[in-house]
C-alpha cells in the first residue's frame, strides 16, 4: 500500500490547490537526479507524481479523503505509466504542459537546463557576528568533465551524430497522461538530448561530461547577519548544460551560543551578581563585553532586576551598521551562610531600619511592584 498522499507531499489534509502544487514543484525540484544523490531519486518522484495525480484532481481527491487508495483503484482508477517517459522533466511536462516541468531546474524543455543549486553550512561565534569574519566552505557540485570538457568523449576521439534523434537530441512520443493520450516532444534515450555520441567515452567521466567535485571556497560573512540567515552566491552551485548558467550555492549560518550573552535584535543582554550591600551603597564593576571589559557603575539603592544600559555594546544591525546596547540585568546577591561578626552587623542594621521610616520607594504601588520584579517594567 502506497504511504499515504498528504505525507508524500508534506501539506495538510486541508491544503489548497496552490499548496499542493508548491509542495509537488519544491519536491520534484529535490528529486532532479542532478541535484539528488539518493539513487532511489525517481521511485520517490513517482510516488509524489501519483500523490500530485490524486490530490490536484477534486474528484479524486474526494474519492481518496472517503475511501482511501482502494475506493480509487475501485473506481478505475490507475497510476500514469511513467515508464515510457524519457526522465523527470518529461514527466512533469505531463502534469504542467510542455517546457513547464523542465523551467523547475533553470530552464526551457528544448533550451539548455540552468545547474542545480547547492546548500552548504558553516558555523560562527558571536564576536563574528560584531566584527564580520571570513570562512572557508567545502561541499561537493557536479562540474564539467575537466577532461573532455563536458562532451563525454575521450579527448581526441570523434564524436559522431545520434542514429535515434538525427541530431535533433528529441524524439516524438505519444503518452498516457491524466489528460489523455497527447503526441509529446521527449528527450532522446540515446544521446539524452545532446544529438551526438562520443564513439570512445571519457574514461575520467565514463562518458557523462560530468564529475562530482569537492570545492572550497571563503565566504564573507558580514557583520550584524542572524542565526539561520542565507547567504546565495550566484553561480557557484551545480554545472548547468553546455551554454547554460550554474546553479547557486546558498550558505547556512550558524551561530554558536554564547553562555555569557543572549541576543535580543541589535541588543545583548547579560546578568551582572551585586552582593546586596553594594547594591544599597552603590559601586563600580567591570562588566564583561564581546571585546573585552567596561566599568560599570552601579548607583546606590539598585533594585534586583533593575537594567542598567552600556551603549554601542551590543551587535550591529545589517543595513546600517550602528551597534546596539549590552543590557545589563542586577542580581542582587543575598548571602546564604554569615559569620558571627556579619550576621551582628547585619542585625544592627535591621534594628536601626526598624524605626518606621520608608527606605524603599515612594509612591510605588503593589501592582507596580508585581510588574517591576516580573520585568515587565
């Protein structure tokens, strides 16, 4: 039994005609043998292809909702036959007309196809998202045959003209769609739609004109960028057809957790202990920053939770440049374990505040006090 349809095309079961068909373009996309190196590459694509069938037809979606896969096969229904088709492009071109399923890898059926993209991954601490920084990159593409230049022959052998096509690298083909038997345009089994034959292939290549490399390459990563930003770089991803452009590489970035920060936009935020006499008296700590250390002074009478703010300490935004803050949270540290001499101090200083006068605040009320404590003043 077939898994089931929506799974397949990872949309829900209420998704709309325009989800389902993006959902189909993006996995056709990751299943283009060019791009996917799982060598079950088209089964899975006809298993998405049959889902698309079902699901992009109203009746048969009904159908398939009440009844599942045996109320279809009940009613008639079959799968397209891809077999007689000349690869995923041709099957596409079933489902979206001539030319459309081909323009998903770069371009038109019949016109050179544009090179798949590639996606690769690099890591970053927080000083590099302040300062900007430059990393190097490996990942694996598909290029041109450095050997044959991409002709699949054996440099210095001829390469004669496809027997099958004449040259024109298509063939004429008629195919059972879900519309119907149609009179198609499909690439040459033989030559694969480059209309000659090398007579002695490429032995660096076996004949394909292309070969999997490993690349390394330095990205610039600016300053100010996000954790799971992008960066494209046009025409560094997989080798398109002869006179054709290739693919992008698109870089993830990852940006490591700093224990001693936490970024909220162009702001960091940090915690700064103040034992509790420091905080009544007030006092001057070196608080630590991305680029080293700053004084910091802390006023008499500092509230716990209280932020205290350095400016141009923090990371800066993409677009402009200009650094946000460090915030700086106080936790007011009260001892846990006191000495004879402390706890008498302490003492002394509790009974010399017991004479009813308002050391805290004025004029604060409890909901202020709630709201302050809780952060969210």
């Amino acid at each position: 039994m077939p898994a089931d349809a929506y799974e397949l095309l990872g949309v829900p079961r209420d998704a709309d005609d325009a989800q389902i068909k993006k959902a189909f373009r993006r996995l056709a996309r990751e299943l283009h043998p060019d791009v996917s190196k799982d060598p079950d590459a088209e089964e899975k694509f006809k298993a998405v292809a049959e889902a698309y069938e079902i699901l992009s037809d109203p009746e048969r979606r009904a159908t398939y909702d009440r009844y599942g896969y045996e109320g279809l096969r009940g009613g008639g229904y079959q799968p397209t036959d891809f077999s007689s088709f000349g690869g995923l492009s041709d099957i596409l071109d079933a489902f979206f007309g001539g030319g459309t399923g081909s323009s998903f890898f770069g371009g038109g059926r019949r016109g050179p196809a544009q090179g798949g993209d590639v996606a690769a991954q690099v890591e970053i601490d927080l000083a590099d998202v302040v300062h900007g920084t430059q990393k190097e990159v490996r990942y694996e593409v598909v290029d041109r045959c450095s050997a044959c230049n991409g002709n699949g022959a054996e440099p210095g052998t001829p390469i004669r003209t496809c027997e099958r096509c004449g040259g024109q690298g298509m063939l004429q083909a008629v195919s059972r769609t879900p519309f119907g038997q149609v009179m198609r345009t499909v690439e040459c089994d033989v030559c694969h739609g480059d209309g000659r034959i090398p007579e002695q292939p490429c032995r660096r290549c076996d004949g394909r004109g292309r070969t999997l490399e490993e690349r390394t390459l330095k990205v610039e990563i600016p300053a100010g960028i996000e954790d799971g930003q992008r960066i494209r770089l046009s025409g560094r991803g997989h080798a398109g057809d002869p006179g054709a452009p290739s693919g992008d590489l698109y870089v993830l970035v990852r940006v490591r957790e700093d224990e001693r920060f936490v970024r909220d936009g162009a702001d960091l935020v940090t915690v700064l202990d103040v034992p509790a006499p420091y905080a009544a008296l007030g006092h001057t700590f070196e608080v630590e920053t991305v680029d080293g250390t700053v004084d910091l002074d802390v006023p008499p009478g500092t509230q716990p939770g209280e932020v205290l703010v350095v400016r141009g300490e923090g990371v800066p935004t993409l677009r402009r440049g200009r650094r946000g803050d460090l915030r700086v949270v106080v936790n007011v540290v009260i001892p846990r374990r006191l000495d004879a001499e402390q706890r008498e101090l302490l003492e002394r200083l509790a009974e010399s505040m017991a004479d009813g006068a308002n050391h805290h605040d004025e004029g604060e009320s409890t909901l202020g006090k709630l709201k302050r404590l809780l952060g969210r003043q």
